[in-house]
C-alpha cells in the first residue's frame, strides 16, 4: 500500500492549517490591542514607531520560537526515529516562522489602516 500521496496531502494541510491559525492569533493580538496603540500615539510615538514596535515584538517570538521548535523537532527526529533531515531543512525550519511572521503582521498593519485607529483617539 502506498500512502506517499496521502503523507503529502497531510503535510500540506497541516501547513496551511499552521499558517491559517498564526495569521488569525496575530490578527487578533494586534486588533485587542488598540487602546495600548492609543496610548503610544498619545504619548508622541509615530506611526513607523508604532509598526517597528509590532514588528520587532513579531520577530523576537517568532525567533525564539522557531529556534526551540527546530531543536525540539529534531531531536525528536533523531531520537525516535530513522529519518535523517538535511541541513537545509534545519535551516528552513528555523528561518521560516520569522519571514512568515512579519509578512503576516505587515499585511495586518496595512489592512487595518493603523492611521486610522491610532488616529482615533475616542475608539
């Protein structure tokens, strides 16, 4: 029985289930977060401030959590199993979640019309 094709439909639809679900939960921390985005404004922060504020905020985690999910996968790799990951893989695993990241928090900065809301200060 051959389950290549299956193992490769799965794979692809955890990954854009994975992407789906992160863009989401960063749609949402950035919108819930209007008030703190006030404040900064009200405060003297400029726009460009405000967005590399989310952007570095976006890196760091997705840094730190891309660094200790490729160590973890594969060490689970390694220890339970046979498969062998060639090192641009490793690479990938841990370069992607940052790239997607901020490609995802630039696309909700932009679709929010931040000069709107940080403009708005009666919201």
């Amino acid at each position: 029985m051959n389950l290549k094709g299956f193992q490769t439909v799965f794979l692809v639809a955890g990954v854009l289930l994975t992407a789906s679900i992160v863009f989401l939960l960063l749609f949402l921390n950035i919108t819930e977060r209007k008030r703190e985005f006030f404040v900064l404004r009200s405060i003297g922060w400029s726009l460009k401030r405000i967005q590399l504020y989310i952007g570095s905020e976006v890196l760091l985690v997705a840094a730190i959590g891309s660094v200790i999910g490729g160590i973890g996968a594969y060490a689970l790799l390694t220890y339970y199993s046979t498969i062998w990951l060639p090192v641009w893989l490793l690479v990938l695993i841990i370069l992607a979640p940052p790239i997607l990241m901020l490609i995802f928090s630039l696309l909700i900065v932009r679709s929010l019309n931040m000069k709107r809301i940080v403009n708005n200060h009666y919201a």
